[in-house]
C-alpha cells in the first residue's frame, strides 16, 4: 500500500513493514499527549469550545482528531476540520495521520488545500489551510458536514485565521441555538437577512432549512502558553494546557554582530559537522530563494571536504515544494550522515521534525507590512519576536539535551519584541473583505474580529477593490464581476485581471501568467555561473516585460513537456523537463508548482464560464488588461531616471533581474513591492570562524518531566 511507505522505497518487505508500523504505536504511546488522551476526549464532551495550549511537538495536532475519531466524533458521516495556517503542514501531518491510522492519503484521513484536493467521501479527518475553510464557508455557510473544527496554531495569528475565528464564533452560536432561531442569525450582526446573496451562496440557507443541525465543536490549538486572549475572546471558554517534554537547550550567541548571516549560516553549519557530536541540524531561513542559495553552498563547500567527512544530507523545506520532497525532511539521515533541514519558519510550530540536536538561527522572518496610507503592501526581512526565537530555540530539546545557535549578539535578542503583531494589523484586507462580503458581512468594521484590523487600512482596501470594480456604490458586492472575482480564490488584482482578459480574448496568456505570479523564483543565478544563468534567461526576454517573459517560459517548458511525452512515460517526460530547466537556469520546483496552479485556475474560470481564448501574436490587448488590473501598481518614469508610484507617489526602483531594468520604460506597472533590507549586505570574509559566547542554558535540569493536562487559570 503505497501511503505506508512515505519514502517510495520499493524494496521495503513485509517485516519492515510491520516494524515501522509498531515503531509509530510506541512514539504514539511516549508522546505526551497520550497520558491525558482520555481526560481530553471528556473536556471535549463537555465544553462545546475549548482552548488547548501545548509545547510544540507535544502531539496536539497529529493525536487530537484520531482521539475524537475514535470517541466516535464521526458519527453520522460528519467531519472533524483541523486548518492550519501552512500548506506544508496540512499536508505532512495529514501523511503522517494517514500512515499512523494505516489508512491510504484521501480515504477516512484526507487534506485540502488551494489548488491540492485529495479527500473523497470517506474522508473522517480532514486537515486543511485556514484560508480553504473560509471559502467552504461561502458554499455551506454552518459548515455542516463538521461535527468538530479544530483551529490549529492560533497563536499564529495569520489574518486568515482571525477571520476564520470571526465566523466559526458565529457559525458555532447559530448551530446551537434552537432550529428557528439558528436561520436567522447570520455573521455579522449588521446583517438583515440578505436574500439576494443567499441564492449567490447557491442557496446554503434554503438547503439547512430541512437539516437538523448537531453543535459544532470548535477547538483552538495554541502553542503559545497564553490562552487568556482566545478564552476572552470566547468569552470566558475553558483553556487547558497540555504539558509537553523539553530537554535543556543552550543558547549560542555570536560576540558581535554578522554583517552577512548566509555566510554566518554555513560557518556554523560546517562548525558543527565537523566539531560537534552527532544529531541533525535546523536552519532558520527567510524563503525559497534564500534556502536553494543555501542548499547550493553547502553542497558546494562540502565537496572541498575529505571523503569521510562529506556525510550531510541538505534537505529543504518551505511551503511550494512538492509534497513528495517535503516528506523527505521527516525520514531519518542515511546511516553515518546527519541531516541539515533548511527550513522556513513553517519548522517553528507547525511541524515538528524527529532528530533535530542542533538549531541555527539567524533571527530573521519574511513578513508581511502594508502602509495604509499608500495602500502598499510589501515582504520584508525583519527580526523575529523573542517568543518566535524562544520557539526556534526549543526546537532542539526535543529528544534529548541541545544547542541552538543565535546568529546575533545577546543584546540584540533583548531588543527583540515580546510576540509578532497580528497579520491582520499589518497586511492588505482587499482579499479578506472580498470574502467578508461574499459572506454576507456588509458592514466590515462591526465584525466580531479578536482584533480589530485599523480603520484606515479597512478603508484603503475597500476603495481597491471599489476601483477594480468588485463593489456597488453602497460598498457591496456588484454582480457579476464582485461575485466572480470572489469565487477565484486568487488575489484580488489577479481575478480583476482574469476577467479582463476573458473579455478581451487573452485569457490563455492571463490564466499563464497568475500562475507563473503564484510562484517564487522562476529563475536561479548560482553565484559562480551568473554569466551563464544571464545568458540563458535573455532566451526569454521580451522586450514588453516580465509578464510576458514569464509566459515565454511557461510556454518553452508546456512545448518541451508535452514533446518528451510522445512515446515516453509521464516520469520520463518529466525528467527531461527538469534536465531542460536545468541547463536553462529555471527552477523545476516552481514550474511544476505553476503547472498545477494553471490546470486548476483553468478549471476555476471554465467553471464559472468565462471566455478562454489566446491573443495570439496581438499582445497589445494582453498589455491594456494587465495596466486596468494593476493600474494601482503604475509607477512613472521621473526626469532623474527613477520611478514613482502613481497612486502613492512612493519612489520605487526597478528590481535588477527585470527585463525592464535597462531598458527603463517610461510607464510600468508591477506586481510585488520587495524592500531591500541592509541586513541582507553581502560581505567578503567567508569560512573564518565564528565566535560564540554562550548565554544561557534554558535549564540544568535533565528529567524532561512528564506530560499531563492541567487547567489553565482563570481568564
Ligand atoms: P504538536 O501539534 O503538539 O506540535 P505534532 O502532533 O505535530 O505535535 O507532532 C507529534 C509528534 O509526531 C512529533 O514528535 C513529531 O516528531 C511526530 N511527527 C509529526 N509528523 C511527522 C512525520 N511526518 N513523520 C514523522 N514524525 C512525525
Ligand atoms: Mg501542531
């Protein structure tokens, strides 16, 4: 049965077989969650909400849905939901779920998530992105098919996940109340019965009317330690905190500050190969692109080591890799080889990865900002917060006593903010208020948020979307372009562009070209092949700009696959793609990512019968949609040769690997904002070695303690 064998491996016999089953039974036992299973199945019954905190790695989210399974949650064919903030992490826990219950992926445990459906009608346990349950919502607005939702990782506080909390507290008052009472609430207390969106929900209302609908469960699963804001919020819930396992981590701090954090990476990386004892290493890094440049230099360096110490296994893992390769992370190293995981901030809770020793941290996060008052939103390089650090830090006292090394000196960590401000306060709304409103809430501001979001960026974002034509003059959803671009589970921008192009006859370039935007990194540049990566992506340039490079791509690869599949395996075809990409500097990961983006945006519009046809050669009309879609995004060319952005007035440069970088149109319109953070300034000192100082040791005590459930205090 192939989910039962996660590596592929083909030769794996029945004893083995039957060891790793038995294997898991015992980590499942020892995990500590497993002690207080029964008292936790009896919280459940009893508290129709209930907040669980609990150490990461505990067990919360591999352990809990099978416990409610198993206490006959399920009955009557109904779901237990657990969404998580992160692709990757619903996907590798709905696996390990799978194999632990000896079930096949998409049978009685399944997950979902955009673009990635694998559950069938069988599907007991379904793990899922916030972001998917919110637009189940839009088409079963009680979610009622879930017996139990668990919100996992809360503490995130993803902007999604706020919003899902939003409409489960109300979900959850309308599924309890009396049959009468519960159809007429709604989700937002300022909304008066819309029936005109009920039909645009394909009629969800008129369908509950004949269902007798059970209470929904709803959980929240933190692994921050304070439960008193989801409890308050929940006015008053029960909090319980599961007491999980931690061995003493000492902490590593460098004597002074690394002015290039890469570099300060792989020192300590090949410090600890080559010094210390044996256990796997986590890095700490800031996104795809920064991880394959990682990947690339330790395999580099590591060639120049002697043979017998060339044993590190490199293994990324972020949130488009494919799901095959993000397993592999989970597998133990090749006998003799230790395994270095580089990692996005996806390794700081939301999953937990067996073996690791040793921690690096260079304390850094991609994130989100937005400025309300140019309405720019833009992913920039900043510090973690002391509680991301601490999390990062625990990491490596999961199975025995570790070492996490910070890339920064002491006095930094204590610059460092307490906890990360919620997404909600710091992003664009457009998509969010888009959903609101195909939700029914109307009035935006009055919505029962944990945290209200500020005015100004509430505003800001319903004049977007107001100006891309998505709303009425009374600031609800127009018919059909609002309605249309909610169903695309897309960027605002983007679906805007989608419809354009469908009624301008270049929706085929479009449907490319939101892929190919949907993915990091098309392009790579080793450092010691730039010239040649150059030489290679100009086969691709067009002269009218990135997006159209962009479809040159997309195209060149679609001709070369849909070519090596005559007379040849599926598996063939594909390695002669990425051999293809390869030699032409493109990142087979991303294009296969697109590849899967565009067969299923495809689906989206043919769905909702939009015209798909190409321009063929007639780019111009291409061009005039994607500058009424992205019109906020113009920036024009000033006196002085730099840019500025039309709508803020925000001076702006054009990227280097743009195709307009030379060739500095007079008008352009762009899709992503980067801010160029000074920290990430390269310096020329490589391979001398770090200094360490260290700090502190989390504790001295060796007994991990045992696992058990005490209530939380009193909110
Ligand atoms: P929590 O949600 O409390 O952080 P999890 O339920 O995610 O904890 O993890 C519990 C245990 O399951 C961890 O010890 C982890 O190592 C193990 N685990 C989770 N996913 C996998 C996987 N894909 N392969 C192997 N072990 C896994
Ligand atoms: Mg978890």
């Amino acid at each position: 049965m192939p989910s039962m064998d996660p590596a592929g491996s083909q030769n794996s016999t029945k004893a083995d077989f039957f060891a790793r089953k038995q294997r898991i039974a015992q980590q499942r036992k020892s995990l500590p969650i497993a002690s207080v299973e029964k008292r936790l199945v009896d919280e459940v019954r009893s508290h129709d909400i209930l907040i669980i905190v609990g150490e990461t790695g505990s067990g919360k989210t591999t352990q809990l849905p099978q416990y409610l399974f198993n206490a006959g949650f399920c009955h009557d064919g109904k779901i237990i939901g657990i969404t998580q903030p992160r692709r990757v992490a619903a996907v590798s826990v709905a696996k390990r779920v799978a194999e632990e219950c000896g079930v096949e992926m998409g049978q009685r445990v399944g997950y979902s998530i955009r673009f990635d459906d694998m559950t069938s009608s069988s599907t007991r346990i379904k793990y899922m992105t916030d972001g998917l349950l919110l637009r189940e919502a839009l088409l079963d607005k009680y979610l009622s098919r879930y017996s139990v939702i668990i919100v996992d990782e809360a503490h995130e506080r993803t902007v999604d996940t706020d919003v899902l909390l939003g409409i489960l507290k109300s979900v959850q008052k309308a599924r309890s109340g009396p049959i009468n009472q519960r159809l007429n609430i709604d989700h937002t207390k300022a909304n008066n019965g819309d029936t005109e969106n009920d039909s645009q929900r394909g009629g969800s209302l008129n369908r509950c009317q004949g269902l007798k609908l059970n209470p929904l469960k709803l959980i929240i699963m933190s692994a921050s330690l304070d439960a008193r804001g989801f409890s308050e919020y929940f006015g008053g819930a029960r909090a319980v905190h599961v007491q999980g396992r931690q061995f003493p981590v000492d902490i590593f701090y460098t004597s002074a500050p690394e002015t290039d954090y890469l570099d300060a990476t792989l020192i300590t990386i090949f410090q600890i190969h080559l010094e210390d004892g044996p256990g796997d290493i986590l890095v700490f890094l800031t996104g795809q692109e920064e991880i394959e440049s990682v990947e690339r230099l330790v395999l580099e360096k590591l060639r120049q080591l002697p043979e017998e110490n060339q044993t590190l296994k490199v293994l990324p893992i972020y949130s488009s890799l494919p799901s095959e390769k993000q397993m592999q992370v989970f597998m133990p190293a090749p006998t003799g080889f230790r395994k270095v995981i580089l990692a996005t901030n996806i390794a700081e809770t939301s999953v937990t990865i067996p073996g690791i020793k040793y921690v690096i941290d260079p304390g850094l996060v991609k994130a989100r900002t937005y400025s309300a008052r140019t309405g720019m939103e833009s992913l920039v390089v900043v510090p973690t917060s002391k509680a991301q650090a601490l999390q990062r830090s625990g990491r490596a006292g999961r199975e025995g006593p570790g070492k996490c090394f910070r890339l920064y000196p002491e006095r930094e960590f204590q610059k460092l903010s307490d906890s990360t401000v919620p997404e909600i306060k710091r992003c664009n709304l457009s998509k969010v208020i888009l959903q609101l409103k195909a939700l029914g809430v109307d009035d935006i501001i009055g919505f029962d948020f944990m945290e209200k979001p500020l005015r100004e960026a509430v505003v800001k974002s319903l004049e977007l979307l107001a100006l891309l034509g998505a709303l009425t003059e009374e600031y609800r959803l127009s018919d059909p372009v609002g309605h249309q671009m909610a169903r695309l589970p897309l960027d605002p921008t983007h679906a805007k562009a989608l419809i354009l192009a469908s009624q301008f006859n270049c929706l085929e370039e479009m449907l490319i070209t939101v892929a190919m935007l949907s993915v990091e990194s098309i392009f790579y540049a080793p450092r010691e092949k730039l010239e040649e990566a150059r030489t290679a992506a100009k086969c691709f340039s067009s002269l009218e700009g990135d997006h159209l490079t962009l479809v040159n791509v997309y195209r060149a690869c679609d001709e070369l696959f849909e070519k090596s599949k005559i007379g040849n395996s599926k598996e063939k075809a594909e390695k002669s793609l990425r051999k293809w990409c390869k030699e032409n500097f493109i990142n087979s990961r991303s294009i296969r990512h697109a590849r899967d983006i565009h067969r299923q945006i495809r689906e989206n519009v043919e769905q909702m019968g939009l015209h798909i046809a190409s321009c063929g050669d007639d780019m111009l009309q291409f061009r005039r949609c994607l500058a009424a879609a992205f019109f906020l995004n113009a920036a024009l060319k000033q006196p002085d040769g730099t840019y500025r952005v039309l709508s803020s007035g925000q001076a702006v440069q054009i990227h280097p690997s743009s195709v307009l970088f030379r060739t500095k149109a007079d008008c352009l319109i762009f899709d992503e904002l980067k801010v160029v953070a000074s920290i990430l300034k390269k310096v020329c000192c490589r391979y001398r070695l770090l200094c360490w100082r260290t700090c502190s040791t989390a504790s001295d005590d060796s007994d991990p303690g045992e696992g058990g459930l005490v209530q939380e205090r009193e909110p």
